[in-house]
C-alpha cells in the first residue's frame, strides 16, 4: 500500500511540474510576443499559413505514402484512393492505381497555386518594405516576421510535393515495366 501511495505522489508532483512548466512557458511565449512585434507577426504568419497548407501538407504526404506503397508491391484500397482523387466510385473497375494517383495529384493542384499565390504576395511585400520601395518604420518589422513565419509551411508543402511527384514517376515507370 505504501508503495502505491508513493507512487501517486509521484505522478502527482510530474503532472503538477509539466501543468507549471506548461503555464511558465506559455506566459514566456506571450510576454515575447507582447514586446516584440515582429515575434508576433511569426507567429501569426507560421500559423495561418499552416493552416492555409493543411490540405497541402496531409494531401501530399499521404499522396507520397500511398506511391511508395504501390511501389512496395502493397495492396491498395481503390475506393479510398478515389475519394481522395474526388472521383465517382462507378468508373473504378476501369481506373488503375496509378491513374488514381495521377488524378489526386491533379485535384491537389489549384490548391497548390493558391497557396503559393498568397505565400508569393506575403513575400512580395516583405520584399518592397525590405528594399526600402515602401518606407515604413512601424509595418516593416512585422512584414518581415510574417514572411519568415510563413516560411517554414512553405518549405514543408514544397519537400512534400517533390517527394510525391518522385514516387508517382517511380509509379508510373514501374506500371509502364509492368505492361
């Protein structure tokens, strides 16, 4: 019983450490955020541009997941890969893995360009501020720190998108071998 007892304790003054040390660092994080400006910008700029990636960055990882596994010689679940490719059910006999691919890659595209599009103008007007074409002292900083922040999704869209398109062209070169 003793041994129990302590045990609790134990836990107890963990979880109770973590909750605290939590608590420490979102109090530290807020405090930077509330004096540095462009810290804030970051954050905002990292956040919303994650949230603008999400489809992107769950779409081509799962895109690239499911290529290497077709490629592993893995079995597939075509219906899946249609919903993912946002394709009707009824043609599926008639639709190979590989096509399927192909299709939700394609069905990731617009996407795509709207992301970088917005990624683009972010950076277009850090880039005038940071040349000195548009002089402001106040929006400058936080221009340059939503740029930064934004980055580091769009890095991540880009590694998953060339790793995808890698493995749907070591797809389509195994399907050609394979006919």
């Amino acid at each position: 019983m003793n041994k129990e007892r302590i045990l609790w304790w134990f836990v107890f003054v963990v979880l109770a450490g973590m909750l605290i040390l939590s608590f420490l660092g979102f109090f530290s994080l807020a405090t930077i955020i509330a004096v540095n400006p462009e810290a804030a910008a970051f954050f905002i700029g990292f956040a919303g541009f994650w949230l603008f990636a999400n489809r992107l960055i769950f779409g081509y990882g799962l895109l690239a997941n499911t290529a290497k596994a077709f490629l592993d010689g893995r079995e597939l679940n075509k219906e899946k890969i249609a919903q993912k490719a946002n394709q009707p059910i009824e043609k599926l006999e008639e639709m190979g893995i590989v096509s399927l691919l192909v299709m939700w890659k394609n069905h990731l595209e617009p996407f795509k360009y709207a992301y970088y599009l917005g990624f683009f103008l972010v950076f277009t007007i850090s880039l005038l501020f940071e040349l000195n074409i548009i002089a402001s002292i106040t929006f400058a900083p936080i221009a340059k720190g939503l740029m930064f922040g934004s980055t580091i999704p769009t890095v991540i869209v880009w590694g998953l998108e060339l790793t995808a398109n890698c493995y749907l062209t070591e797809s389509l070169n195994k399907n050609a071998e394979d006919r």
